[in-house]
C-alpha cells in the first residue's frame, strides 16, 4: 500500500512538473513571460497582423499583439493595435511603430524604431506609427512607382516611336530606291574617271621630280641660299662699319661742340650749321643701320624658307631647259 502511495505520488508529481513546463513554454513563447506594459498603435492595414504577433524595439523582440480593435469613421476604417510590451521596457518619445517584413517568407511584425527625445512614451499611450517598411513596401512602392511610368510615360513613348516608325519606313520605300540609282549613277562616274585621275597624278608627279626636283635645280637652289647666306653676313658687317661711323661722328659733334664753346661769334655760327648738319647726318646714319639689320634678318628669315622648300623659288624648269 506505501509502495502504491508512493508510485502515485511520483506520477502527480511529474504530472504536475509538466503542466508547469507546458505554462512556463506557453508563456514564452506568447511573450507573456513576465509583467507587461500595454501601448497601443494605429493603422489604416493590417494585412497580416493578427494576435501574438511579434512586437520589436530595433529587432528586439519586447512583446506582442494583444488585440485589433477597428473604428469606421465617415474618413475610412482604421485599425487600433494594443500592445503588450515588457515592463519597464524604455520608448522614447519620437519612436514610431512601423509594419514590417524582413523576408519574403519571415512573418509580419510591429516594429518600434527608438526616437532620439529624453522623456519616455508612458504606458497605456498612443505609439505614433510609421509608414509601412520591410521589402514588401519597397516592392509595393516600386510597383506603383513602375505602374505610374508605364501609364504616363512609356505608353505615350511607344505610340510616338509606332509614328515614327510608321512614318520612316513610308518615307524609305519612297525614297530608297532614288537614292540607291543616285549612288550607282555617282559610283559609276567615280570609274569611268578614276584611270584619268589616276595617271594626271602620276603625270605631275614625274615632272615634279624630272624639273622641279632635278639635280642641276637643286644644285643652284644650295648655289644661291649660300649666296644669300654670304651676301646676309656683309650686311651684318657693313651694318656694324656704319654703327661704328656713327659712334665717330658723335665724337666729332661733342668736340666741335667743345670749340664752339671757346671760339667766337662766328665760329660759333658757323659750328652750330656744321653741328646740326652733323647731328642730322648722324640720325640718318641710325636710320640706315637700323633699316639693315632689318633687311638682313629678313634675307636670313627668306635662305630659311627656301632651304626648306625650294619650291617656293621655282615653279619649273630653267630657262635654257624650255628654250626650243
């Protein structure tokens, strides 16, 4: 009989161990594993929001949907969620209560975003919600988005380009085939005329290199650029002899300038003629230096020239070439 007794006393006891069990499952799973802290939320859809579903503070799961409750209003239906958050849990004020779907096969949640306020939401409040967020209204949102361009823009975009199209092949077939006895007509005056063209370029180019390029024409080219070069240097030298008579001439005014000073009246007349006659005569001098250092650079700039393209000298051939 105390052996009964006590067989069944375990069996209670196991029992009992798990019902407690089957409880304390329940309950975390439900989120009610402890004392709570209700809020609510409202919405104008809740698809897929129902009783025990998820509630996350940043991903955080702090509780669950308790109950929907709805309200018709003559503005439309809306949805009013209560909330089961842990307790003590901190929301900020600002934090907003989104419908969100991390997946395409995770379950819908009520996610709370943490606002940036000192002061805390008090329980029993209004969470401010927020527009619906996860991967299901992004795909919503570029669904309509794609909706609205292929309404306004690519429906008017392909009717045009049918116009268009339509328009341009008439416009081809039209045309076309004028266009096409064009080019053969062109193509075949290019032929006809080709050989001609063809040998008057080789015809200029042998006479280019029998008398332009010849070698007695290229010999007096090289004859005369040295010519040139020797005649540009006695210039530069008679240049400098006439920079040099003039300096003279300077000399020779201040000391006709020196007897002026100590002789009389009529020498003074007659060197002051003599000093102006001088000073003239030296501006020229000036004159004419200048004016031939310039024409030897030009002489020099023109032997440049012809070195490099004794074309520019000749256009044929030499007199005694063309003489009959």
């Amino acid at each position: 009989m105390n052996a009964s007794r006590a067989n069944h006393l375990i069996v209670g006891i196991f029992v009992l161990a798990m019902i407690i069990g089957i409880i304390v499952a329940a309950s975390m799973i439900s989120g009610h594993s402890g004392s709570t802290d209700t809020y609510y939320a409202t919405y104008s859809n809740v698809g897929g929001i129902k009783y025990g579903t998820q509630v996350l503070y940043e991903g955080y799961r702090v509780g669950q949907v308790e109950e929907i409750t709805p309200s018709q209003t003559p503005e439309g239906t809306t949805f009013r969620l209560e909330l089961s958050v842990q307790e003590g849990w901190h929301i900020p004020e600002g934090s907003t209560a989104t419908i969100a779907a991390s997946g395409l096969l995770a379950a819908v949640t009520i996610d709370i975003k943490g606002g940036e306020g000192k002061d805390l939401i008090a329980p029993g409040s209004e969470i401010p919600s927020g527009a619906g967020g996860g991967m299901f209204a992004a795909l919503g949102d570029i669904a309509s988005e794609f909706n609205g361009l292929s309404q306004e823009g690519l429906r008017p975009l392909l009717a045009k380009l049918n116009t268009y199209a339509d328009i341009l092949g008439t416009s081809m077939t039209e045309s076309v085939p004028s266009i096409l006895k064009d080019a053969r007509a062109v193509t075949d005056a290019m032929a006809d005329r080709m050989p001609s063209l063809i040998s008057r370029v080789d015809e200029f180019t042998r006479r280019l290199n029998d008398e332009v390029l010849s070698n007695k024409n290229v010999e007096q080219i090289n004859t005369s650029i040295d010519d040139l070069a020797a005649f540009t240097g006695d210039l530069a030298a008679l240049g400098a002899q006439l920079k040099g008579s003039g300096d003279g001439l300077n000399k020779i005014v201040r000391a006709v300038d020196g007897i002026v000073d100590r002789g009389g009246p009529q020498v003074d007349a007659s060197l002051r003629d003599l000093r102006h006659t001088l000073r003239t005569l030296s501006t020229s001098i000036d004159t004419i230096t200048f004016n031939l250092e310039g024409a030897t650079r030009d002489l020099k700039e023109f032997s440049r020239v012809i070195r490099q393209n004794p074309g520019t000298l000749l256009r044929g051939g030499s007199p005694e070439e063309k003489s009959p």
